[in-house]
C-alpha cells in the first residue's frame, strides 16, 4: 500500500473510534460531525477491506483486524504528536498543574499519604486528582488522556502502554488478639472453622481465596461480606471474625485496633502492583517527574 496515496487523518479517526467505541463520541474527540465520521469509517473499511467495527448492545466493537492494526497505529499516533508537541522544561517547585491519576483504594491507602508527603515538600503548587473505577474503565481513560497514570493491577498487555512493576503484595490473616480460639498461629482447620469476613469489591459472597480452598475440597463460612477493606480492621476487633487483608493493610491497623496478624496456613497467591502510562508520555518532563515520586515513594518504605 502506497502510504502517500492515503488520508492520514482517517488513522486518527481510527484511533479515537477504538478509544470511543462510539461513531458519535468519536467525532467530538477529533471535531468531525456524525455524519463527516461515518463517512471516514466507511472509507476505512474499503481501504482496509475490513468491517473494523461491528454494532452490539454494548456499542462499536472492533474485529481482530483493527485490533491487530491498533497495536501499531495508536503508539505511533502518539509518538508523531509527542514529536509535534513543544516540550515545555518543568519545574515543580513554582508548576501549579494539577495531575490526575487513576487508583483503587488499596493503593490511596499505601501509596497516596507519602505520595503527597512528597509532592508538598517539593511542589506545593502542584494538585492531584484521584479517579477511582473498574480496570477497563481506567486503561480507557488513560488512552483518551484523562489520566495521566494509573496504580494498581494490569495483567493485560497493551502496546502503547508502559508499565513499572512497584511492589508485589501477599495476604495474611487478621483477627483480634484476645480472640478465643486463635492465639499466635493459625492452622488450617482453625482457618476453615472460623466465622470471617470477606472484602469483595464484586460484593459477592465468594473470593479466590475461596477458589483455593474448593481445590482442596474445604469450605469457609462467611459471615459477612464488605465492599471497603477499611471496615474490616474495626469489625474484626469487635466480634469473634477472621479477615483475610493485604499485608500492608493489615500491619498498618494491627496495633490501632490491637490485633493479630497471622500468615495464612496454605500457599496464596501473590499481587504485583503497577504504575502505567501512555507511551506518548514517556519523555513528558511533568510526567516523568511524577512517576519518580511514585517510586520514591516505594523506594523509601517497606515496599520494595
């Protein structure tokens, strides 16, 4: 395919149905009318001898062929408009931007205090602004740039991502100290026999760490199950429940709430917890000074 007989534009089209799934929405991002991008989308499609995107309840979605041409054609959008951009030289101490950034309440809560601590003691003119939302709901919103990072969980590959890896993350078992029938270990049949309280964001009654205990044919009985890992330090400290907590939850509550903590009597899996960008921002000055005080962070606690 000869690359000077093509609209170039008609890429930039592309990209913004593939972060839209909307022909409307996708036009407002890029200043077309409706009709002006279903005109563009059907030139796609003879150009590319593909639907690209077919209609279902859920909005556009896109064939195998667009999403195999958006790996390639969305990390090169961004690097010519990284190119095409002035870069600007950042200074932290008199910048008053304001950086939004996508988090689960885990990460606020281990991640976000000595984040700000900081920040503050560097830029005080500088802002943060936390998004919370599901995984797919943030990549979206780190693809149509109202993120400028996301923290948390991200198993999927995406090609103009980039990702650091900043602590992997296991859990243990929280209960009170004085609890009648646990005393500084726990076996498995304590665990199983124990009335717990379960952290389901889902707000379902089962978690994986009942899936691990189904492969051994065994069973827990929950007795309550919470949204918001918060709550649970302050049950658990009232009543005779055991919770299972991510660690640095569950040594950062022990001794507020006078309680145990315990490791877990079976092999759990273990959580790797990320920071992801665009690509495009790698090299942005503001950008990159913001992800090395997301690993200072991490590089100054017991987190590394």
């Amino acid at each position: 395919m000869n690359l000077s007989s093509i609209d170039l534009n008609l890429l930039v089209v592309f990209e913004a149905l593939m972060t839209q799934r909307n022909v409307t929405r996708a036009g407002q991002q890029v200043g077309l009318s409706q009709p002006a991008t279903s005109n563009a989308l059907a030139r796609l499609r003879k150009l590319l001898e593909d639907d690209l995107f077919v209609r279902s309840s859920s909005g556009l979605q896109p064939t195998p062929k667009a999403i195999a041409l958006a790996q390639h054609i969305q990390p090169a959008l961004g690097q010519i408009q990284t190119a095409l951009t002035p870069q600007e030289s950042f200074d932290p101490a008199t910048s008053e931007i304001i950086f939004a950034i996508g988090m689960s309440d885990y990460v606020e809560f281990t991640v976000l205090p000595q984040l700000l601590k900081q920040i503050q003691a560097e830029a005080p003119g500088v802002g943060l602004q936390i998004r919370s939302g599901d995984r797919q709901t943030q990549l979206g919103q780190l693809d149509r740039g109202e993120l400028d990072l996301v923290c948390g969980i991200f198993p999927e590959k995406v090609e103009w991502h980039q990702q650091q890896q900043l602590f992997t993350e296991k859990f243990v078992c929280l209960c009170r100290r004085d609890h009648p029938h646990i005393q500084g270990s726990l076996s498995l049949d304590d665990y199983v026999a124990a009335h717990h309280l379960l952290v389901s964001v889902k707000e379902d009654r089962t978690g994986r760490i009942d899936r691990i205990l189904a492969k051994q044919s065994l069973k827990r009985h929950i007795a309550v199950s919470v949204p918001h890992f918060l709550v649970a330090p302050g049950v658990v400290s009232q009543t005779d429940l055991i919770t299972t907590l991510a660690e640095r939850v569950a040594r950062t509550f022990a001794s507020t709430y006078d309680l145990q903590v315990l490791p877990l009597p079976f092999t759990a899996f273990k959580f790797p917890v990320a920071m992801r960008w665009h690509k495009s921002h790698t090299h942005t000055a503001a950008q990159r000074w913001l992800r090395s005080k997301v690993t200072a962070v991490i590089s100054t606690t017991d987190a590394v």
